[in-house]
C-alpha cells in the first residue's frame, strides 16, 4: 500500500511539474535578442502560466508550502534567494520532496513571484 501510495505521488509530482500547454505565447517580436523576453505579468499571473499549482495554494499547504507559510517564514530581504530557488529549484527547506528547476523563467519574472507571494502573508 505504501509504495502504491509514494508510485502515486511521484507519478503526480512528474505530471505537475512541467509547463501548461495552453500558455499563450507572443510571437509579436520581430527583434531577435539572447536576453529573455520580458513579461508584463503581474506576479500572480505569470504563477498561473507555470505549475506552480500542481504544488502550491495561496493558503493551503499541499505537496510544497503554501503561498502563506513562505511569506511567514521568509522577508524582503529574502528575493534574491527565492528568485534563486524558482529558477534554480531547491529541496530540504520544506519537506524531502524537491521543487524542480524553472529554468525557463526570467529573474525579473521570478521577482515578481516571490514579490507576490511574500504578500500573502497573513
């Protein structure tokens, strides 16, 4: 029953930790350039485009900490550490299950996540 039941969550983890098919993409540019586009998402719509809540709820924790727990744990001071763990991933903070690399977001993107999500706090 216990392997049933880690088979399952790890089947979950590998299925929400990709990218949704459905994001719109803008192919508007004509300019070529090697920096990454920049995004006129706010924090919390850009999380939309992502998987992020395959894992995570404004409230609730699931398979990683809630929007919440990590504006209490974490301060302004913290972005550029949490900047680096969406793009980099991490594992140990928050439970034996490690947040994926989002490699394909911006730091200007990933700074406006974490700036999002630190105002959750309660």
């Amino acid at each position: 029953m216990k392997n049933l039941f880690l088979t399952g969550c790890l089947a979950m983890l590998m299925f929400s930790c990709s990218k949704k098919e459905n994001t719109p993409v803008d192919n508007t540019s004509e300019t070529v350039s090697s920096e990454p586009a920049k995004s006129s998402l706010s924090g919390d719509q850009i999380i939309e485009t992502l998987d992020c809540s395959g894992c995570h709820s404004v409230n609730e924790r699931m398979i990683g900490p809630s929007y919440q727990e990590i504006a209490e744990k974490y301060s302004d001071k913290d972005i550029e550490l949490l900047v680096s763990k969406i793009i980099e991933g991490g594992s140990g903070v928050w439970g034996g299950v490690p947040m994926p690399a989002h490699s394909q977001v911006s730091k200007e993107d990933a700074k406006k996540m974490v700036e999002y999500i630190l105002r959750q706090k309660k």
